[in-house]
C-alpha cells in the first residue's frame, strides 16, 4: 500500500497510507490528538506515580516519546510495552518533525533510541523510563494483570474492524491490573458496547481537534 508522509494542521507530520485513506496520526493535528487522548484523559488522569502502560499500536513512537517527555517533567517512573507487528521505516522516521515541533532539541536521541533499540527486549532509556518493543501481531498479546493504562492506537475500525472487538478488548481487560485505565481516539457505538461486553465501564469525554467525542474505560 502506498504511503507518504503529510502535514497536519498543527504542523506535525504523520504517515498516510492512501489505499485506505486513513493516517496514523489525525489530519487535525497528530501531536495535538496525542496529547489529548493519550495523556490528558489517559496518562494524567492516574494518580500513582509508578505506571506500567501498553502501547496497542507503537507506530511512529510519537505516544512513547511524549509519555517520557511529560513522565520525566512529572517524576513518574515508567515501564512501556508497545505492540507493532508492521514497524515504520528508518526512511518515514527521518522525516517526521516530532522534535522540532515540540521545541525540545533534546528529544532527538531519546527518538532515536526508542527506535533502534531491539525488539523483544527490555531497554532502558532513562532512570524513569524502560521500554519494551513487541513485533508481534496484536492477538499474540498475553499478559494478565500487568499494566495500569493501554493507549489503544489502532487503525480505526473502518479499515480494520478486527482490531475493535470483543475478542481482543478481553485480552486487553484481562491484561490491566484493577482499576486500569483503557483510552482511544474511537467514540464509535460499536466499540463502546464491545468495550463494556468484556467488562469496562466505558465513558465519553470531548474528544480531540476533528471529533466530538473519544472513549475512555475502566476495569473494575
């Protein structure tokens, strides 16, 4: 499928696959998506301060970048497993302007490192943050009881309704400790009542720049 990278309206880049028309980041502004989803209504919503998350989707690493950004400014400690059976190229990363449109120059060689750092394998990044990078596909995902928050970053359910479905929210229920957190940029009705099917209790909150509304779930 063919992919290109393009601007979005807060002028950070994302990888667009045109076969599907679909991106791995909102057109409306991929940092901006990221930060409102993932950490404002995920990350932030936490109240301890030693946070095990999962990454259903790695993609660009742009959650994983800002999560260390925002988790060292906070003194969190941080443990992140992210799952990616089809990973970005060297040639797509290189062209991605996270760094620069976050204004810290600094976030260069932590970027790199998330994405050379070998797959399977825990790596430590800093003192606060230990990462673990997973080339497997999504339903290879067995863990119970581990983590407190999973950022669900799929392709949406339009062009991968497989991903957003009873079977695969089990596992990720089974997979978040008691009273984790599951957040995603979906607020489809499909996916709310697969959600709360498995268990969740599912809640709307106003979504980010282009939607109304995203969905976040929480284990009893």
């Amino acid at each position: 499928m063919k992919r290109k990278i393009i601007n979005t309206s807060d002028g950070s880049t994302t990888i667009q696959l045109e076969g599907w028309n679909e991106q791995y980041h909102s057109k409306h502004g991929a940092i901006q998506e990221a930060y409102h989803v993932f950490l404002k209504q995920g990350l932030f919503a936490l109240e301890q301060t030693n946070i095990s998350i999962l990454e259903m989707g790695f993609g660009t690493g742009l959650n994983a970048l800002i999560t260390y950004w925002e988790a060292a400014k906070r003194g969190l400690l941080i443990d992140y497993t992210g799952f990616e059976a089809f990973p970005v190229s060297q040639k797509e990363l290189v062209q991605l302007n996270y760094v620069l449109e976050l204004g810290e120059p600094q976030l260069e060689s932590i970027f790199h490192r998330i994405h050379i750092c070998p797959w399977e394998e825990e790596y430590v990044v800093s003192s606060s943050f230990t990462i673990q990078k997973r080339k497997r596909d999504f339903f290879e995902m067995e863990d119970v009881d581990r983590f407190h928050l999973i950022y669900f970053d799929a392709f949406g359910p339009r062009v991968q309704p497989e991903l957003w479905t009873v079977g695969l929210f089990r596992k990720m229920y089974k997979a978040l400790k008691r009273k984790g957190v599951l957040v995603t940029y979906s607020a489809k009705g499909s996916v709310r009542r697969n959600l709360q099917e498995v268990g969740f209790t599912v809640e709307r909150l106003p979504g980010p720049p282009g939607k109304r509304e995203m969905l976040r779930a929480l284990k009893g």
